[in-house]
C-alpha cells in the first residue's frame, strides 16, 4: 500500500479528518500531537533528518551504497 502525501506552505489550521476506518490509523490519532514528527524538505544533509530523508530516498531507488 502506497500514500501520496503532499504539503506546501500555508496558514495554520485545524487538521481535516478525510477517512477515519483502519485501526493502524485509530492508534495513531489517539496519540498526543506532540509525538508527531515532521521532516522539513528544507534539511540539508548536515542534519539526522537531512540524512535519514537521504538514505531512504536512495533505499527507494534500490542504491544501497
């Protein structure tokens, strides 16, 4: 299963529920929000996030290296 999630920058507001019918999802919505964590396209590879993002773009594309 694939999800395409896109963002762009915006004023903040409340978040819109589209579908609320998995259980995996049920789990996730009932956790404090602080527990989110969000990666910002903007990271560059100087950062644990930049890295992490680097790595698993490159696992998509099957380079291992």
């Amino acid at each position: 299963m694939s999800y395409l999630i896109q963002s762009w920058p915006a004023a903040h507001q409340d978040a819109l529920l589209v579908k609320a019918t998995d259980a995996y999802g049920s789990q996730v919505r009932a956790q404090q929000a602080d527990d989110t964590i969000v990666i910002d396209h903007e990271d560059s590879l100087d950062t644990p996030s930049g890295r992490e993002r680097d790595i698993l773009h490159r696992a998509e594309r099957g380079d291992y290296s």
